[in-house]
C-alpha cells in the first residue's frame, strides 16, 4: 500500500491541538492498517521521525432518519508520536 492510502486525513479536534505541542499528531487511517505500516507511512509523507503509535478504532453510530435507519462508517484513528529530536510536522505547525 502507498502511504497514501495509509493516511487519510489529520483529525484536527481540540485534543489533538493539545498534542501538537508534544509533537503528538493524530490522523484517520485505513481501516486494514496496522502500527507499523502507519509508522513507515508518516515518516515517507513527513520526512519525520515517529516514535510511537497507538491506534483506535471507533465503531459506527446508529442514525435514523424517520422509519430507515444506518450505521455510519467504521473508522480508525492512529496517534502517532515523534521523536524529542524530529522536526514538527509542517501542516500542524501552522494551525497552532
């Protein structure tokens, strides 16, 4: 898999601005993704050094809508964590 397809987006919410100081940064993944393929992912994306990584995945919530009702999508969170000596991640730097 590319490392595109690994990260889909940063989840940009109040506790993960809180991360950002700690060079602690959080992203959707792929669901079929594990640790170290994140690992090796954000670190060919960023050109960073990734300490660690901890996943999480949500399960969908039931919506309804009148009488039809649904599950939104399944998804899976990575925080991942830098190194004391690796340089921030530039798209974060600018939102704190």
């Amino acid at each position: 898999m590319r490392p595109e397809d690994i990260i889909l987006k940063p989840v940009l919410t109040e506790k993960g601005y809180d991360g950002i100081a700690a060079k602690r940064y959080t992203f959707t993944v792929a669901k079929n993704a594990n640790k170290t393929q994140i690992k090796i992912a954000v670190e060919q994306m960023f050109g960073v050094k990734v300490a660690a990584v901890n996943t999480a995945t949500r399960r969908g919530k039931l919506k309804r809508m009148g009488r039809n009702e649904g599950y939104t999508p399944t998804t899976k969170k990575a925080i991942v964590s830098l190194t004391e000596d690796s340089k921030p991640i530039e798209f974060f730097s600018s939102l704190s």
